[in-house]
C-alpha cells in the first residue's frame, strides 16, 4: 500500500537523484520507491504481472501518468 507521501509524490520519486523543487537532489530508496521505478520502465507484459502482484501500486501510478 502507498502513503500519502508516495501518492503525493510520484514524479519526484521515479525522477530519484534528480533535482527537486529545493535544488536539492532527490533520494529515495525504501521498497514503493523501487516499486514505482520499476513499474515506470516496465513492459506490458510485466507490467500485467506487477499488477497481481501490487494492484494499487499499479493503480496509484496509472492514475498518476494519466494525471488524474
């Protein structure tokens, strides 16, 4: 399951070391943090698995892309 926090911060978190609004580089590194970068260079194919695997994971960064 995400946090606010993740939910709220999807881009910043699959745009890790790069610079955040501050200047400062962002660093992430717990295991929805992973998730999410993974779900981002994902294939269709293990994409599908992901998502029986993480369903709202999936959802929450479907619904990001999306921009809902």
């Amino acid at each position: 399951m995400l946090s606010d926090y993740d939910r709220k911060n999807i881009g910043a978190i699959i745009a890790d070391g790069e610079t955040g609004p501050d200047m400062e580089p962002v660093r992430t590194s717990w295991f929805n943090a992973r998730l999410l970068r993974l779900i981002h260079h994902a294939d269709a194919k293990n994409l599908a698995k992901l998502r029986l695997a993480f369903p709202d994971v999936v959802q929450a960064y479907q619904e990001w892309k999306r921009g809902d």
